[in-house]
C-alpha cells in the first residue's frame, strides 16, 4: 500500500519508497536502458560490471585473471559513487562463460584487498554468452 509521504508498508512496516540511480564515469557507461546501481532503503544494487576500461570502453587485455580484476576495480567504483564499497557486499553473482575459468576468476577474486575478511555470499553461474564476450560479469547487492 502506497502512502501519500513516500512510504509503503511491508509486513505492516513503513519502509520509504525512494530511490536513487548511480551513475560514474569511473566505470563503464551503461550497454543499454538501465542504471550502473540503485541506492534504496540502505541498500545498494549493482547492475553486472564487465571488464571494460572505463576511460576507453575497450575490453582490457588478458585472460580471465585480468578481466576479474577489472570487474571488480569497476564495481568498486560503482561503489563509491553510491556511498559504499566492496567490503560492504551481502551478495554477489558471477557469470562465467567457462567454469574452466573458476579457479583462476577465484584467485583473484579472492584477494584480501577487494571484500576483506569476510566476503560476501556468492553464486557462480556459467553462461552461453556474456557481453561483448567477455569471460566474466559479476552484479553485487551491498549496504550503503
């Protein structure tokens, strides 16, 4: 039920109705109609991030390793911009065009320097095909 004050009722509890796209120029613009993240209600949702260089919109060079760094160097930017950062991920998704490609995207994903101590709770999907076929997307869901 909506409210006249922005608010609607979840399980009997007001939660605010409001929400506010992100939009960086530190990480690649959108490949079509959608927002790089929502920021609502504490929460911010990112939209997957591919490996293009932010500056160029070209596919960085290298094999899975150096794309699943520059994913996650793009999410952060996206991040930022909303207030947040990877070490504040609840949940991420990765899209593999290979699951050969698993445990090379897992050592760098897994690196101290991107979700701390804790990381987030993940899947791991392989795909037909990715965009621009790339090797590796990951979308983050992650506290403001």
């Amino acid at each position: 039920m909506l409210a006249s004050c922005g608010l609607f009722r979840w399980r009997g509890k007001p939660v605010a109705n409001d929400k506010k796209a992100v939009q960086t120029d530190a990480a690649p613009k959108a490949l079509g109609p959608y927002s790089q993240a929502i920021v609502a209600n504490g929460m911010v949702f990112c939209a997957g991030q591919i490996p293009l260089d932010p500056a160029t919109g070209d596919l960085v060079a290298g094999g899975i390793a150096e794309q699943t760094h520059q994913v996650l160097k793009n999410l952060r930017a996206v991040l930022k911009a909303a207030g947040s950062d990877l070490d504040r991920s609840l949940k991420t998704t990765v899209f593999l065009k290979s699951m050969d490609s698993f445990t090379a995207m897992n050592e760098v994903y897994g690196r101290p320097e991107y979700f701390g101590a804790n990381p987030p709770a993940r899947s791991t999907v392989e795909v037909a095909r990715l965009p621009r076929d790339v090797m590796v997307e990951i979308e983050v869901v992650a506290l403001v």
